[in-house]
C-alpha cells in the first residue's frame, strides 16, 4: 500500500513539473481580411518608405520575444518628418510578427498598439499591407509621390532599464520557485500519511 501511494504522488509531482515548465504564452494570429490601400492609409498613424538599419530582439515582462525595428524613412505618407523611426513587431508565427531583414527597403504601415508590451509604441504587424518595397507597386501608385523627411535625427535602440530586467530576471526564475513549492507540499503530504498511517497502527 505504500508503495503504491508514492507511486501516485511521484507520477503528480512529474506532472506537475511539466506542468510549470510548459511554455506560459500561446498566440494566434488572424487577420480579418484584405484591406484596400486606402482603407489601410486612412486607419494608419505612420506610413513611409524606409530601409532598415537594425532589428533587435527583445524580452518583454510577459516573457515572449519581440523586435524593434529601425528604418531609414526615404518617404513619408502620414506620421513624423523624422529621418528615422523604430517600429515595434513580433517574432512571427503565431504573435502575427512581420520579419524584416537588415538592409532591405519596406513600405511600412504602422499603428500605436500595446500589443508587444506595457506600453503603447507604433506596431506593424503581418495583417497590415507592410511589404518589401519591390513588391508594393500598387500601393505606390495609389499613395503617389511621399514627402522627404525634414528632421535629421540619430535614434538608437534604448537598452532595458533596470527595473524591466529585475522584471525579467524575476519571470525567469518563477517556474523554478512554484517547482520547489510544489516538491515541498508533496513531500509534506507524503509525511503526514506516513505519519497518520503509523499512529493508526
């Protein structure tokens, strides 16, 4: 009999490991359907041309992976006259993330969103008409001609402040602490029925 009840609280106590290391976040992503130009231009806070300069990866609070994105903006349809501008995205897949390689030139929709963070930042997404700028020829003939950037600046990619990686450093060890919580209400239940079962006898 009591090999048979620490088999059972073995097999709950490795399930419950896979439990907390299973990864924490799941995402899908599905767009509504295809939008017009236009529409897209109208519900857009910030639409440009623009080659990117660096793609950075980074961890937010929440513990998934995200990119901020820095372009050169070449022309400028709707948003800031700056020279450059960093846009927020997801890794891809399920996070609806567009992937964006370092050197290449984009056309770029973009909208304030706080859907990469705690915060809201401009967000493009693969559900938006962001596209290589090769490849985006009808919407250059409906934008028609953008304007040059104005304001020459110089942005560069702020690193975390201490207080997001406390953040960050505390998500990382979370799953170990609730394990060993864990370990430790299982091993006490497993020494009060020891403990009962020999008073009982």
């Amino acid at each position: 009999m009591k090999r048979k009840i620490n088999t059972i609280w073995a097999i709950c106590f490795a399930a419950g490991i896979m439990t907390f290391f299973m990864p924490q976040n799941a995402y899908a992503c599905s767009c509504a359907g295809p939008i017009t130009v236009e529409e897209q231009l109208n519900h857009s806070e910030a639409v440009f041309a623009g080659r990117v300069l660096e793609v950075k990866e980074q961890k937010s609070v929440e513990g998934y992976v995200t990119k901020a994105v820095l372009f050169e903006t070449k022309q400028i349809w709707k948003g800031g006259p700056e020279s450059q501008i960093i846009i927020q995205t997801g890794s891809g897949g399920g996070d609806c993330g567009y992937h964006f390689e370092e050197g290449k030139d984009y056309l770029v929709y973009a909208n304030r969103s706080d859907m990469y963070g705690g915060k809201e930042q401009l967000v493009t997404i693969i559900c938006d008409r962001t596209k290589e700028l090769a490849g985006a020829q009808e919407d250059l003939t409906v934008l028609g001609e953008g304007k040059a950037p104005t304001e020459q600046v110089q942005l560069e990619k702020k690193e975390p402040t201490e207080q997001v990686q406390l953040e960050n450093e505390r998500q990382s060890i979370q799953p170990f602490v609730w394990v060993a919580l864990f370990a430790i209400a299982v091993v006490s239940m497993m020494v009060y029925l020891s403990w009962r079962r020999n008073k009982v006898n």
